[in-house]
C-alpha cells in the first residue's frame, strides 16, 4: 500500500472514485509511511491520526452512498503550523505558542475540510515563517528528503519534504518572501504563490500581513490547480481578500504554450547563480521556444533593490504583528516575575529564538522616531517602483521564466551563521511578494550532485491560469536537447 503514497492527488481521485480503494485504506497507508520516515525526515510537529482515521472513514460512507465529492476528498495532506486548526495545536514552531490551541480554523482549513481531504497533520516551518532553511524551529530541524545531509529549505521546509518523501499527498504552506517556493524547489515538488488576496488569510498566523499568502505544494502541476481550485475565492473574514471571479484552473492545463511569450530577465543570470541552475533554466527556454513560445529578452532594473525592501517592509510588520505575544493572553509565560515590566521581558526573551528577535529588532529600529522615513517609507516607495517595473514587462510578456532559487540544497549549519548569506537564498523570489504577483516553482532537473532545480513562472495580477498553463506545457514536454538560448 506504500506505493498509493507515491501517486499524485488526481490519480488517487479517479481511484478512490472508482472504488479500486477506499479512503480509509489510503490514510492508513500514508500514517504508516510517516510513522517510517518521521524518524529521519522530520516534517511534522503534530500528527493528527485518530481525526485523519474518523475523516476518511466518513468519506468512505458518502463514497458507498454514491455522493458527488470533492477531486480532493479522502486525499492525505498535511497544513503548515502557522494556519490555524481548530482543537489541534498550531505552534509556529515557536516555544512563544508551544501549547497554544485555536478555537477557530483558518478559511483554507474549513475549505480543504468542506472538500473532506484528510488532513494528516501540522507541518515543521521556520520560527514564525522566518528562514529560508527550517532551521529555525523551536522543535526540530527537517530533512531534506532528497539528501538528509541539506536543508529543505523554508520556511515551508516541513511541507516540501512531506511532499517529496512521501509524507502527504499535499501541503498548505505560507509564502511571505519565498516560503513555498524556495522549500519546493530545493526539495523537487511543484510549489505556487497565488496572487496576494486571491487565497484568504484569515487563520494565517501573520508574520508581515502586507506579503504572507498560502497556496500549495504538489507532486505536479495538476494537482497544484487541483488545489488551488479549492481554496481560492473570496472571504467576507479576510479585509484583503479579492472579489475576483471564480475560475477553472483545470481548465488551464491544454499542455499547449504555442504563442505565448515569456520574459527571460537579464538581472536574474549576474553573479552568484550556480552554473548548474543556470544551465536548467536556460534549458527551459530552449524547451519553450520548441514548443512555438517567444523567449523575450526584458530587464527588472528595480530587483536589484528588492531583497533590502523586502527586509525592511517584512521586518517592519513583524514588529508590530509580534508585539501581540506578551505572555498575558496565550502561549508562552515566564514564571516567577515580580512586576509586568519583567514578565513582558522575560517571555519574549525566552519565548523568541534568535532570527525572530533579529527581525523584530530591525523592524522596530526602521519604524522609530527619527528612521522611519529614512527606511521604511523610502523601502516602501521602492516597492511601487517594483511593481511599476513588472507591470513594464508584461506589456510585452504573458509570464517571466527565471531560476526560483540561485542555489540549489545546501548542508546544515553552512549558512546558519550567517544571516546575510541565509537573506540572499530569497533574491529571486521577494520581488514577487513585494508586487503581490503569482508564482509558480516547478522542479526541471538536477545539478552535478543529483539535486533538484526549481524554475521559476512568474504571471501578471490573477493570471495563475497563464502560470499554470505554461508550467503544464514544460512538465508535459518530454524533449532533453539542449538550449541554444542565451541570457541577454
């Protein structure tokens, strides 16, 4: 039965369908393969068995009554632990809410419920969704399921290796700078960030509200509009949330790319891009223009400011998001204070690791008296420019192709000492939340040590169905030549 856990989410739809297995059989198979790898892997910090059993217990019964279901029911998947599960522990992966319960569920938590997918469990992350590496958990460090001597990435880190070893036919993760991308690469699964507003944050832990979005990560394209499909759509509860139409993402997937034009960037083949990344997306171009693309030559002048405003605007609302955590009302308390002044003090000294209270510290440095003009407006000023600088490029362009990250898995501890070389594993990703843009990550071979590669489709404001079709076209594409385009 391991082999079920091994098949992706439409494939597991037609078979539960057509009663060949049963939902029940399913979930057990997937909590037998984490109970074998979680000893390595580490994906999960909360696993969910006696709900996953009672919910695909109940899929069988409207099965065997012969109900119309949801594409996605009685399918295993598992949610990040910054996305709120009622009755069900959701840490952050921070000591400040190690035992914190939420009374509510987050918006794409009751949708992938009303869908009756099987949620298995509560995924590993950074702290708070801060790093690029997961190794910032209060709890545990993920492995990479493709090498367990490197990173997965993150800070979805524990959502792309559940995916990648097997642990979840899919995961929710959240997407701030990179968060789902960057893990999705790194790990080899499909990972996207929808367009900011088009998936509901209410539920989210917020970390920078401006630029969080969740969305998903698949073992293909397919099941990544599967997804999509069901929890995107407006939401009365969140105040960002788009009124955009309802679309069938399904329906994107003709495997034709014929006449599309696709922006190859120059600003994302400079220095610092591993040859062998390069090399893929380069591939990929070539693969394009095989198929009846226009590989057109564009050029984002303004990224080369992104990853210092991303820092500024993102640190700058985590200050005042986390200011929330006093030890008053929930979470993590110090014991033994004399005075309120010392309780506020020693819980967030005690209850912070050391990346958030980094963030936290810049954020509240560029919002005080005396700097906030000098940082923070100017940071926020450079984002319009940004933005200005994609809407210039698709004028001319249906998507952008580039590398998703400019390195691909790296081993433990390498970076993790260096805060700035941890902050640029994100220079291909920020810019695409600063503008609130749709993304795509997608896995196209890998390097000289066996490594997946991720490249990266980048689309216009809710045009995830122009992504989605493109990512289909390449994964669908079964030529290997090599590429004779060349970064302009």
């Amino acid at each position: 039965m391991h082999s079920l856990c091994k098949m992706t989410a439409h494939a597991l739809s037609e078979k539960l369908k057509n009663k060949e297995i049963s939902a029940l059989e399913l979930t057990k198979a997937q909590l037998a393969i984490i109970k074998e790898k979680e000893p390595e892997i580490e994906s999960y910090i909360t696993v969910t068995e006696d709900t996953a059993l009672e919910k695909a217990a109940e899929v069988d019964k409207k099965l065997a009554a012969g109900e119309s279901v949801s594409p996605l029911a009685g399918i295993p998947m598992g949610i990040k632990d910054n996305i709120s599960t009622k009755g069900i522990l959701t840490t952050c992966a921070s000591k400040m809410l190690y035992n914190y319960v939420p009374p509510f569920n987050a918006t794409v938590a009751e949708k992938l419920d009303a869908a009756d997918s099987v949620m298995v469990g509560k995924l590993n992350m950074d702290e708070f969704a801060m790093g690029s590496s997961t190794e910032n958990s209060y709890f545990k460090k993920t492995k990479n399921p493709r090498n367990t001597a490197c990173v997965p990435g993150g800070s979805s880190g524990g959502a792309a290796a559940a995916v990648a070893a097997d642990e979840a036919v899919f995961t929710l993760g959240s997407d701030t700078g990179g968060s789902i991308r960057q893990p999705a690469s790194l790990c080899g699964v499909v990972g996207m960030k929808p367009t900011y507003g088009l998936v509901s944050r209410y539920g989210l832990v917020a970390f920078a509200s401006s630029l969080d979005q969740i969305g998903p990560l698949t073992k293909d394209v397919t099941d990544c509009a599967m997804v999509l499909q069901e929890i995107a759509g407006w939401d009365k509860k969140d105040s960002t949330s788009l009124p955009a139409e309802k679309l069938s993402y399904i329906s994107a997937l003709t495997g034709e790319c014929k006449g599309m034009r696709i922006g190859l960037p120059r600003e994302y083949f400079g220095e610092g891009l591993d040859p062998n990344v390069r090399e893929a997306t380069l591939r990929a171009a070539g693969a394009y223009e095989k198929m009846g693309a226009e590989i057109v030559d564009c050029s984002l002048p303004m990224l080369a400011y992104a990853l210092e405003t991303y820092y500024l605007i993102s640190s700058a609302e985590a200050s005042s998001n986390l200011a929330r955590y006093d030890g008053v009302r929930y979470g993590y308390r110090a014991e033994n204070c004399k005075d309120l002044d010392e309780l506020f003090l020693r819980t967030r000294s005690e209850g912070f690791g050391t990346e958030v209270k980094r963030r936290i510290m810049l954020g509240t440095f560029v919002l005080s008296s005396g700097y906030y003009d000098a940082y923070y407006k100017k940071a926020l000023k450079t984002r319009t420019l940004i933005r200005q600088d994609f809407s210039n490029v698709f004028k001319k362009c249906d998507c952008i192709l580039t590398p998703t990250s400019p390195v691909t898995a790296w081993k433990f501890g390498e970076k993790s000492e260096n805060p700035l070389q941890m902050y640029l594993a994100d220079l291909y990703t920020v810019s695409v939340n600063i503008a609130g843009l749709p993304a795509l990550s997608m896995p196209y071979g890998t390097d000289d040590g066996g490594l997946p590669i991720g490249v990266q489709l980048i689309g216009n404001t809710l045009c995830e169905n122009t992504v989605l079709r493109a990512a289909y076209a390449l994964e669908q594409d079964t030529s290997t030549g090599k590429t004779e385009v060349t970064a302009r």
